[in-house]
C-alpha cells in the first residue's frame, strides 16, 4: 500500500490526484513512571492510504474515535503526523520545513467543527479574516478590508459584521466565518471538520448548500469529515469509511450507499432515518463499544464488533481490496 500507484484513486482513475495520503500513521505516546518513559501509544491513525482528485469532495465517515479529525488535522500538519506520507500537488508535505509549509498553508486550510471556540473573542470579525492576509502579505489597508467585506458577502454575511465580534453572532453566522477565514487565501483544498455537527438542522442545510455552491463557484476540493452519513451522501462525491484509526471502505457515494460490502458501513448505514413512513430498514446493532486505540484487537479490527467474524479475523488483518471499479474494502468475509 505503501507504493502512489497502488493507492485506491491511483487504480480506480488515471487523473492526476491533487491529494495523495499514503500509509498515513499518528500515534500519541503516553507516558508514565518516575522518567517520563513511553510506556504505550494511542494508534489514532493507523495505515490510513488514499487519494483526492482536483475538485472533488470526498467524504471520511465513522463513529467518535474513529480516528477522522486526526487524520485530517494530520494531513494539514497542524499536529505531526507519526509516518506516511502527505503529497499535495507532488510535494510531500511532511518533509518541509516550516518556511516551505507556511507556503503551503496558503493552498491547505481547515474549517473547524466548533464555530465559536475556533474564533478569537477578543477579535472583531475583520481581524480574525484579515489576519491570514496580513500574516501572508496577500492585502493590506484597503484592499485587505475590500478583500474581507467580499468574502463575507460571499459566505452570506454583510460588510458590516467586519465590525463586530464573534459573541455578537449565532452558531450558523460564526460558522459561515470560520469558512471566509478558510478561503481568504484562495485555498486549492480544504479540510472541513464535522463543519455542521454543532448546529441545528435547519442551518447544517444551508451550510452544507454553502459550501456546495463554494466548491462550485471556485472549483475547491473538499475531505468532508462527519459522523452524519446523510449529510455525507449529499455533498460526497466519494465516501471513505473509518473505524479505529483504519480505513474500512472507499467507494463513490451512488455505489457506498446503494451497496456497502463492509459490515461496519452496512451497520453505518442501517441508522440513517429515512424520510418515509412506508420505508423499513433492518437495524444492524452492533454489540459493546469500540476498542480502545491503546490496545487494539489483533487482525481485523472490527471484529469484537462484528456480526459476521470468524475466528480467521483474529490472525488476518485485511488489505484494501478492490470489489469493483473504484469500490474497495477490507474483509476476508466479503468477496
């Protein structure tokens, strides 16, 4: 897995990949006894390989735990990532330093999951836009705040909120900020980090329909992080599925959602309400809670949990197989 051409994407399209994440790892030590000695690792992310295209949006979905933002946040090196590779564009980004990575946070940004804990109080609206501006040398005095009234209008705000601070705004306008600070650089790509999970209904819609129209307007390529498989299947152009720190299934979203091979996603999938009263769907309960990443189960990692297990899950820890064009899995259940 460790090789680009072997990557999911690399098989599946011979599109040149904007974002290429090869056996991507982060581990968090912890520490104990009088020395301070590493006496075991939390394996958040585990062997984690895939690739977006230009322009598209790829869902990463699983429970809390999973392992999904700190992947993401390892993609962006906003926390180091343990091994693996990063390449954006053909550069690897975990080998830069921090002059070359600073480059890079012009083409990589984040949106956060938390609207009003990822916004400095002390900052008016301008400020907390302007800032990457400034800190990049993009615009200054006018043209800067030129520059953050037409983002704000952008993102469905008015110029005159430039004045005010974040305190002053509901969950939904504090969100729509978060995402004119991620594209006042022109990013090429964005992370979105559960970017609606904190917000009612109604305004998870207009947010997700915003960044749709923004993806549209400015040809962005999104990774869509969430736990909410409808919203997913919405805005997901391909769906990449997590359980414990490793990739489960990747698929296009018509195929995910209309023929998931994996149990875990199956079981994802039978919680998604559906909005008809005629419509029943088996539930597929799993048993127990998920493992801990300190000591995770040996071979497949969802096996304590799964309905389908077989004493062979113990001892093989499955690869990523391709089932049909662009759909793999892993599980030796599953053909």
């Amino acid at each position: 897995m460790s090789d680009v051409a072997t990557t999911p994407d690399a098989a599946a399209d011979t599109t040149a990949p904007l974002l290429e994440v090869n056996n991507l790892k982060k581990y968090f030590p912890i520490r104990g006894g009088v020395f301070s000695r590493v006496v075991a690792n939390v394996k958040a992310v585990e062997d984690v390989t895939f690739a977006i295209k230009p322009g598209e949006v790829v869902g990463l979905v699983g429970e809390s735990g999973s392992g999904k933002t700190t992947a993401g946040r390892s993609i962006l090196r906003l926390i180091e990532p343990t091994s693996g590779e990063v390449k954006f564009d053909g550069v690897d980004v975990t080998q830069l330093d921090k002059t070359k990575l600073r480059e890079y946070r012009k083409k990589m940004q984040i949106i956060f999951q938390d609207p009003f804990a990822s916004l400095n109080p002390r900052m008016s609206v301008g400020d907390i836009i302007g800032e990457a501006l400034q800190i990049h040398n993009l615009a200054k005095g006018k043209a800067r705040e030129e520059k953050v009234a037409d983002l704000l209008e952008r993102v469905g705000l008015s110029a005159s909120h430039m004045r005010r601070y974040p305190h002053e705004f509901s969950g939904g306008q504090r969100q729509r900020i978060g995402i004119a600070r991620a594209l006042a650089v022109d990013p090429q790509f964005i992370v979105a980090d559960e970017p609606v999970s904190a917000l009612d209904v109604s305004i998870q819609a207009q947010v997700v329909n915003l960044l749709q129209d923004l993806k549209e307007e400015l040809g962005l390529t999104l990774l869509f992080i969430a736990h909410d498989l409808g919203v997913v299947e919405y805005i997901s152009d391909k769906v990449i599925v997590m359980y414990l720190g490793k990739v489960m299934e990747i698929a296009p979203s018509k195929d995910l959602y209309a023929n998931p091979v994996h149990p875990y996603t199956e079981a994802l999938l039978s919680a998604v309400p559906i909005p008809d009263p005629t419509v029943k769907r088996e539930r597929i309960i799993l048993q127990g809670d998920i493992p801990s990443p300190i000591n995770p189960p040996s071979g497949c990692v969802f096996r304590t949990r799964c309905p389908i297990a077989i004493d062979d899950c113990k001892h093989v820890d499955p690869p990523l197989e391709e089932v049909s064009p662009g759909h793999f899995k892993a599980c030796i259940r599953r053909p």
